[in-house]
C-alpha cells in the first residue's frame, strides 16, 4: 500500500528517493466552496499541486445541473522561492491528510517548505498555510515571488470577481530554526460584495473544530484500525458536502459537477438515513431540506417526481424518467423520520412518504412488481420495464412507513401497508426470483440473463430467501473483480454504491467472514491505496469522484451490516449485531439518533453476544443467542 496510518486521524504517505511518479486528487468542501486537490510527486520527485475550485452559489449561464462557478488553478500559484538568489527546488517527502492536506518538502539549500490546504469552512476561500523553516545552522536570505490574479466570469447574479495570491513578504531573513508563515488564497464573489478579512489561523481552527466535532460523534471502535479510520474518514466526507443556498442548506454529490442541488438517491435514500446518527446539525438540517424540497412535485395527478431539483431548487432534472424516484423517497424519508426521534419531523414528512408509497403502488405491473423507466444508473445499464432494484426499495418504504405510521397513531394505516408489504415482497420472489448463470439469485429484470450487481439489494431490505446463492454470486469472479463488484458480468464498470449496498447486505443477512474479510480487503484499498481516502463514485466514469454519499453509504455498512442496527420507532431500533470470529468487542460511541445519545458496545459471552446500550440515565443488556434481531428502546 502506499500509504499508511498515522498516529492520529491522519493518513500518511511517506515519500522516498527514487519513488516514481504519481498523483492523486481528494475534495474537501465548505458552506460556500468545494476543492478538489490534485497533487503528488512528479518525476524529478517535486511538488504537484493543483486546485479545482467550485462555488456552488454563485451560478452560471444557463443554470443547469452543472452551473456552478468552476475555475482550475495549477502550478502558477506556486510561488517561485529562492534562497540567497538561487531557485529552490523542492522535494517531497511527506503527505498527510486527515481531511486537511498537508504537503511536507525539502531542498538541498536547508529549507523545509509545509504546506496545509484546506476550504474555508463558512466563506468562499480556499486557503493554504504555508510555513517555511530554515533547518540549517546559519541565516538565509528568502526571497518569495509575488502572486497577484484576478479574473472575471458573468452569471445569474452578474460580474463574479476571482481572486488568488497570498500575503508573504517579498524578502525576509530566516535565522537558523526559524520559519516564515504566510497565507496563500482562492476567493470569489459578486464583483460589488464587501471584501471578507480571512485570518488563517482562524480558518484553520474553525476546519479543525469541524473535523474534531465529526471525529467524537459516532466513534467506531474495532480491533482493526483501518476500519476504524476509513469510518471516521467517511463521516468527514458524508457530512462535509453542504452548501449554503437560497434554498437554504443542500447537501450535495460533489465531485466537480453536482452542487446546489438534491437527488432522490444520493440524498433521500443514500446519505438521509444516514445523518440522524451522526447528529451534525448542518447535515439533518440540509436533509430536512432535501426531502421538504420535493414535496411541491407531489400533486393528485400522480405525475412522477423528478429525479433532481437543482439550480439552488428553483429547476428540476428528470432526463432519465421515472427511476423510482418515488420508492427512494419514501424508503429515505421513513428511515430518516425514524432514526430522528423527532416527532415533529416524522409528521412534516408523513404526507409526503403516503404520497410516494401510493404512487409506487398504482406503478404495479400485472405481476405485482413497481415499474419505473430506468433506475438510479438512468439508462448506463438496460433495466427493463420494472427492476428489482425500486420493487425491492419500495418493500423496505412500505415496512419502515407501517412503522412510522404505528408511532403516529395511525394503527390501520400501518397494518394496510404490512399488507402491501408482504404483497410485493411475494412478486418479488415470484417475477424477479431465477436461475442466473447458474447461481439461483434473481434477474434485474424481465429477459436479463447476466449477473448484475443489484441482486444485492433485498440482503439489505431482509429477504433472505435466496441469500447463500445471491452471496455466491456476488462473491464469484463474474461479479467481484479487483475488491469490489461490477455492474454487470463480464463489464469492467463498477460503481461502489452497489459493493457498498452488497457488504452491507452480506453482513446483515449474517454472513460475517464473508462480510468481513470483503469489507476489510475494500476498507484498506480505499483507505491506503492509490486513490484515498473515501469511497468512490464510479470508473471509468467520472474519474472515482469522491462523491459524499458514498461515504454515507460506507458508514451504514457499519451501523446496518456489522451492527445491524434498523430503525423501527421514534426511539427503538432492532439490533442483530455480526461479531467477526477472533473479536472479542466492538462498540459504536456517542451516536445521536433517536433524539438521544448512546453507546453500543457488543462483547463475546460463551456462545451468544452481549449487547449493551448505554444511556447518560441507564444501560440496558441484552444476551442476544444471534438468532431473530433484538428490539431496544433508548426511552
């Protein structure tokens, strides 16, 4: 691997002479600006460094999907550096990255060059620290050139102003061990706003207190530390991705190309049910937005919802159809309301999932399953008339929504859609159950004969009927290639959301080394490996963007897969938790779901498991035989 843990929260990449060439890009985001970093080691062993920059607010012309003010800055904001007149050239020997970067150099004329990149975390600069010591045993005269750009670009709000450069002096003498510390910066705005006064010190301290906030809320505690650290580094990406809108707070995909704008999977299904246990304010807020967003599309014609709502929410996006829009909605919000433990949110939210539960009903085909015109990879990949994919997210809707309802006193509403439930997950069974490339799993669609990669997706809506040959199939070489799945059999395409939905699955239907040793293999790949350090989007397409719910995605192996934790009220959940053999405890600390904040700390007892869970008021233990899952309840 080439990179390694740190001591810290850090990831660590050591560079050495004669290394080859390589680079690598991450994105970091703040309320009003993302970044994306490409850096690296270029042949001679010197500094890559280049900056994507995306200001999701200040839109373009025509507001489309894309319309975000985007400007790419590369090695001209590297200031030439000299030392008593002679050009310093710089090598790298170090990279760290703990959701800051962090680039450590050296020159042969006894300078040592640290340079910190990170986002503002509530204005509109991306800023670098940068510090340069003097490690000889004399004085040194530096010089450091001077930076100055300014470009203009034309939008929906106007003249947008973008501004780079940095505040170091042109000369300074360095006596020996001492450094030079000074800001470099990336800003845009409307040409007339008032000019921000950034202390990078200040900055700095507010991404620090981010991430340390982050790093204390729902703390995973394994025997195996890169499990732990990838964890903790998808709760930063997951949550880092929202973005101050006229909307108000949006969490966003990413990537270079989809700001100021929800979708029904990344955010609804993907990244929703995610955020009530991690608690962080900005992200439930952003979430509530999210599903509140949609609820105008919902009217008595039944038309089908859009599949984004972009452009700061004043424009929608159904280029694909209906993609099951409405089942991942609903599967979403119901879970969402759920976990919150909110009361008041379960009943904004309760009109909306009715409405996407009905119109996923009157989409029954005459074999009883949901038809949609495509599903969340919109056409990539053929799906058919009615895929198992939105048939198997509405069955989890209708049983999360029956639940949701029974806490809203809605007692005959909740058995009406049990009813349905069990209705749809037998034409599951009877039109998508097969025989595919020998594996008895299911077909994605009518007339698909080639394994596809969503056949994971009941494990993780708990029908299990076919779960030993569903596994074998997704385990098998047509299907998991170099760590991770496919879309489809013999295709080099993967998009990680399905590994992710399959090892989430996997565990939760018990299959615990199997589970275990693929998230594991998964984990360190993306952790430590040539692209780090969260989950990806997909290759080819799109480069492995970093997109944010895929992080949400990976943390919700951990909480539904290896804990297997479901909501099922305002303040229960069933818990059937998968301790690996060779584990003698796990624990997740300070989650914050149900309204409340608790530990889980599951440890070996003789032949069954101990679950413990531990209110400020109480701690409750249960001997779980890991059988049936457990019901808790926090209050």
């Amino acid at each position: 691997m080439r990179w390694h843990l740190g001591e810290r929260a850090e990831i660590v990449w050591d560079i050495h002479l004669g290394d080859l060439a390589h680079q690598d890009h991450v994105e970091m985001s703040g309320k009003e600006v993302s970044l994306i970093v490409t850096y690296g080691i270029d042949v001679e062993g010197g500094v890559i460094l280049k900056r994507k920059v995306v200001w999701p607010g200040l839109r373009t012309i025509p507001n489309d999907t894309h319309a975000s003010l985007i400007e790419v800055f590369g090695h001209e904001l590297l200031p030439t550096m000299r030392v008593e007149g002679q050009p310093v050239q710089e090598k790298l020997v170090r990279i760290t990255f703990d959701g800051m970067l962090q680039l450590v150099s050296v020159s042969d004329q006894g300078v040592l060059v640290r340079r910190t990149v990170f986002p503002a975390r509530d204005n509109p600069h991306v800023l670098e620290r940068v510090e340069v010591q003097n490690m000889t045993e004399g004085s040194l005269r530096l010089e450091i050139e001077e930076i100055a750009s300014t470009t203009y670009r034309r939008g929906t709000k106007g003249i947008y102003i973008v501004e780079a450069g940095h505040d170091a002096p042109a000369s300074v003498i360095l006596e020996a061990g001492e450094s030079l510390v000074y800001m470099g910066w990336i800003c845009a705005s409307t040409l007339y706003a008032t000019k921000e006064i950034v202390d990078i010190e200040i900055e700095e301290k507010k991404r620090r207190e981010f991430l340390q906030d982050i790093g204390s809320s729902l703390q995973l505690e394994t025997p195996e530390p890169h499990l732990n650290r990838m964890f903790n580094m998808a709760k930063i990406r997951a949550a880092e991705s929202v973005f101050r809108t006229k909307s108000g707070l949006m969490h966003c995909p990413g990537g270079g190309s989809y700001y100021a704008a929800v979708w029904t999977n990344d955010q609804a299904e993907y990244a929703g049910p995610f955020f009530p246990f991690l608690g962080e304010k900005d992200a439930m807020e952003a979430s509530l937005n999210a599903y509140r967003l949609y609820m105008p599309f919902m009217g008595p014609d039944f038309h089908p919802i859009p599949s984004s709502i972009i452009a700061e929410g004043v424009d929608i996006w159904e280029g694909a159809g209906d993609r099951g829009d409405a089942a991942m909605y609903a599967y979403g919000a119901a879970r969402f309301a759920l976990a919150s433990g909110s009361r008041s949110i379960a009943e904004q939210l309760w009109p909306a999932i009715e409405w996407c539960l009905a119109f996923c009903w009157r989409k029954r085909t005459k074999d009883g399953v949901i038809a949609s015109d495509s599903d969340e990879l919109e056409n990539r990949f053929p799906s058919g008339d009615a895929n198992l994919f939105t048939s198997s997210l509405a069955y989890g809707a209708l049983l999360s929504a029956a639940q949701l309802a029974r806490e809203l006193a809605k007692g005959d509403t909740a058995y009406r859609l049990e009813e349905e439930a069990v209705t749809l997950r037998q034409a599951i069974e009877s039109h998508f159950g097969a025989t595919i490339e020998g594996y008895e799993t299911y077909r994605y669609y009518e007339g698909n004969d080639i394994l596809r990669s969503w056949i994971c997706v009941p494990l993780t809506m708990n029908i299990l009927d076919r779960k030993e040959q569903t596994i074998a199939a997704l385990l098998s070489s047509r299907l998991w290639v170099n760590g991770g799945l496919v879309t489809q059999a013999g295709e080099a395409t993967y998009w990680d959301r399905s590994t992710l939905y399959a090892l989430r699955g996997i565990l939760y239907a018990g299959e615990t080394e199997l589970g275990i040793s693929r998230l594991l293999e998964y984990s360190r790949n993306r952790l430590l490996g040539d692209h780090v350090p969260y989950a990806v989007e997909a290759f080819p397409e799109g480069n492995q963007r970093h997109l944010s719910a895929e992080s949400a995605l990976y943390a919700r192996v951990i909480l539904e897969g290896l804990f297997g934790i479901i909501p099922t009220g305002l303040d229960s959940f069933t818990c059937c938790p998968r301790l690996p053999m060779g584990w003698e405890s796990m624990a997740l600390r300070s989650i914050r779901a149900f309204d409340s904040c608790f530990d889980l700390v599951i440890s070996r007892c003789g032949d069954g498991v101990m679950i413990q869970c531990r209110t400020p008021e109480k701690t409750e233990t249960y001997l779980w035989n890991q059988d049936c899952p457990i019901t808790i309840k926090i209050r």
